[in-house]
C-alpha cells in the first residue's frame, strides 16, 4: 500500500465551551436581568400606574438585551470589564501624566554551565521564562503522512511537558512574519531620454537610438531590485518559550532566582533533547541580549537585528498607549485578535498555511498553552458533565430544545474523557495573532488581509477591543495569556 491510498491524518478542534451557572446562563447575564426585575419591581411599587408598568417594561427589556443582544460577538454584560479596565486605565493614565505601564519584569542571565541562558522574570506573577529559537525547514513540502509524523513527534514534546511532577508552568510558541517592503511609486525608475541624460529633455515622439536598449535595461533592474526586496524578508521567526511559576518544585530547588533558574534550566534542557528527537532542528536557547532583541522585534518600529549591549537593560518601548482597538508602542502601531473560533470542521496538519505563509503583512502569531494534571482534568470533566446533564434536564422542563452547538459541546467533552483515560496530556490553550505597522492607515489595510487569510484557515478573529494592552503582551515571548 502505497501513501496515495493511505487516508490523510484529519484533525478536529471542540468549540468555544460557553457554560454558565444555572442552564447554560453566566452569572453576568443573571445579575442583569435581576437588576432590570429589581428596578421593574420598584418602579411598580413606586408609581402603580400605566406610566410605572411602561418603566417596568423598558427596565426588563433592558436587562434582557444587556444579558443576551450580541455586540460584535459579545453581548454587554460581556463587554463591561473590558469597558471598565479601558476607563480606569485612561482615568489613571491621566492622573498621572504617564503612558500605560510595561510588564513588571527584568532580564536576568544565567550561567548554566554550557553557555548562558537569557530568562525573563516578572514580578507580579512570579514566572520565569526562556526562550528558545526552533526551525523545521520543508515542512510544506512534505506528503500528508509524514507531516502527520512530525505532528505526533511534537505532541510527544508536549507530553513531556505535562508528566506528572513536571514544574512547567505554560508553553508558547511564536510565529513571526517580518513583512515585506513596498515597491516604489510608479515612475520611480529614471527612464533614459533621447540624449542619454534623465528626465526626458528630447522630443518623446522621436525615438533615439539606444533608447528602447536602455529602456529595457531600466526595467530589468528595476525588476531584480524588485525580487530581492520580496524574497530578502522571507524567513519567519519561530520562538519557543518555557515557563515555570515559583511554587513548591522552585523552592525544594533553592531560594530565590537560584532555585527557579535550576529548575527552568532543568525543564529547558529536557524539552531541548525531546525538540531534536522531533526533528525541530536548529534550536538555539537566547542568551540575555537575544531575548531583549526578540522582545524588542514585537514593539520596535522596524524588525530590526539585535540591539547594542547598551540596550539590553531596557527591551521595552519608553512609551506605551492603549486604545480602545488598537496599541501604539512609540512610533509603532499595532492591532491585536484573539482566536474566539478555531476550525468546526475537520483539518489537515498544515492548515494554518494560509495565515502562517503570508509574509506581506507584518504580524505574530502566538499560541500560549498550559498543561493540566490528570486530576485536575477529571475533576474539571466531571464538573462539566454533571452541569451539562442539569442545564438538559431544566431546558426540558421548560420546552426548550437541545442546539447542534450544545450537542458537540457534549460529544467533544466525551471525546477528551475517553483521551485522559487512553493516557493523553490535556492543554488549555489560545492564540493572539498581532498585525504591527508604521501608520495607522496601512495598520488597517493590512488588518483586513489577516482576517482574510484567517478565514481561509477556517479561524475566527476578534479583535481585543479595550484589552489590546494584554492582548499585544501576549505575543511577546512571555508566557503571557490565557487569564
């Protein structure tokens, strides 16, 4: 048998889970529709007339649009932290004259015996984080069943994150497209004149001689100059990160920033050895300038090498300001999505080329993933289960039908049951894509052709509307996300 009669390796993602508190209803939608009864019953009890029924009226319609009219893809009650934050940020931005605050992190470099490790420590949520570069070149090349190969090669990495006893925090990879130049104005290649000179002196209805040989030679330059501008960008740069988190491993390790970077040391060198045996050749674990170079690439205003060693203390952009829909890092701005939707349907193990491969926009694309212990993942499972069948047995009481979404919900939740039982490592997971750009005008253009390109892969983006700060973060080599 030959691999054209082989079936292709088929992958199938659950939706979005949307449980609530009491059938399917979250406690945001519970507390607005309270409130629009509360103030119906007051106003009832306060005036018991046609005009009191009418504010009744209008106060329940109200809680009930709060807690169920969807507003770019969610409804307001949704939508009110989000609001908040954006307020009680712009409200202490202006207090105190400052832009928004950067991660409470510092670099720190670390001697591990075989070179140096670059980590980054944040303060507030007491993690640690490396970063490793990876490469595995032709993977498009490949046919269906062996990149299913180098798939299941990279699931093995990942299961080695979430063994028992393993200290690793969150895993996140990072892929980034440089972009590509624009090509110059239309009439920006000199076109040689009658008299040999630019600029066009001669009479444009008589040809010279040598004019057509020159004109041609013009034009292929200008065609090379062309192609080497599209090709020279062409490389992606993907990023690995490994974080731990200060808890009972880090402190048997040691005391403070000693005992963490052994352990992290620890877990980077066991992801590496299982890297190579997945055939991701070509890691490199960044020293402490790389990975002040590599966060600078997600801020600064061009994809620029790495900076001076003067630089490295501060890999941050000295100004920050966050908008409602979008981020301005110094004189850079950028626009960050999060996927709310991956693919209903059955995909291929490449079906993120139609997004990754794009290399005329400039963007990031990160996914940020955390192991969850088999307990843990049993006990959220049940959890579910025994909500799922509460919230089937109150929608039969009241006559509600059961929906397609509600039915897949349940089938993907026995699918991951039956894979902890076979052995499998569960993730929670995500993925920010940020589209960075010089001006606010191109940022948009090229916002739309992100989305385009997403949509071929079958992903649905929304846009961080009021979080774009946290949302930027987390596609920045931090092991930042999934709050």
């Amino acid at each position: 048998m030959n691999e054209d009669d082989v079936a292709p390796a088929r992958y199938r993602f659950g939706p979005l889970e949307r449980r609530g508190v009491v059938a399917g209803w979250r406690s945001g939608q519970i507390v607005a529709v309270a409130a629009g009864l509360l103030v119906a019953v007051a106003a009832l009890r306060a005036s018991p007339s046609v005009g009191g029924a009418a504010l009744a009226v209008v106060a329940v319609a109200t809680g009930i649009a709060v807690a169920t009219w969807p507003i770019g893809g969610r409804s307001a009650e949704e939508w009110a932290p989000h609001a908040a934050r954006h307020v009680v940020a712009g409200v202490d931005r202006a207090r105190h004259r400052q832009p928004a605050s950067i991660p409470d992190a510092a670099l720190l470099d670390v001697d591990t015996g075989a070179g140096s490790m670059g980590v980054v420590w944040d303060r507030r949520r007491r993690t640690y984080t490396a970063v490793l570069r990876v490469s595995a070149s032709g993977f498009t090349l490949l046919g269906e069943q062996d990149k299913a190969a180098r798939l299941a090669r990279w699931a093995g990495v990942l299961a080695s994150t979430a063994r028992p006893g393993s200290s690793v925090h969150r895993l996140q990879w990072i892929e980034r497209a440089p972009g590509t130049p624009r090509p110059p104005a239309a009439g920006g290649v000199p076109v040689a004149s009658a008299d040999g000179d630019a600029g066009g002196r001669g009479d444009p209805g008589v040809a010279a001689p040598g004019e057509e040989a020159r004109g041609l030679a013009a034009a292929r330059a200008s065609y090379d100059a062309l192609c080497r501008a599209e090709a020279a960008p062409a490389r992606h740069d993907v990023l690995l990160t490994v974080t731990v988190r200060a808890g009972r491993a880090v402190r048997a390790a040691g005391a403070g920033h000693a005992g963490a970077c052994t352990v992290l040391g620890r877990d980077v060198a066991a992801v590496r050895r299982q890297l190579r045996q997945a055939e991701l050749d070509g890691d490199t674990l960044l020293d402490r300038p790389g990975v002040a170079a590599a966060l600078r690439r997600g801020s600064a205003a061009d994809a620029a090498p790495a900076p001076a060693p003067e630089a490295w203390r501060c890999p941050w952009p000295m100004a920050l300001r966050a908008e409602w829909g979008r981020l301005r890092t110094d004189g850079t701005w950028h626009v960050t999505y999060w996927v709310a939707e991956w693919p209903r349907l059955d995909v291929g193990p490449d079906f993120l080329s139609p997004l990754v491969l794009s290399s005329q926009v400039r963007r990031s694309l990160s996914v940020v993933m955390e192991p969850v212990g088999t307990a843990a993942a049993v006990r959220r499972i049940e959890q579910a289960r025994t909500a799922d069948v509460a919230d089937a047995e109150l929608r039969r009481r009241g006559g509600f039908l059961s929906t397609a979404r509600r039915g897949r919900e349940r089938a993907t939740l026995a699918r991951r049951e039956m894979e902890i039982a076979d052995g499998h490592a569960q993730f929670r997971f995500t993925g920010y894509v940020t589209v960075t750009a010089e001006d606010p005008e191109q940022l948009e253009r090229d916002c739309e052709g992100v989305e385009q390109d997403a949509a071929r892969c079958g992903i649905e983006l929304r846009r961080c509307y009021g979080d774009q700060r946290n949302g930027w973060l987390s596609t920045l080599p931090l092991g930042f996300g999934l709050a």
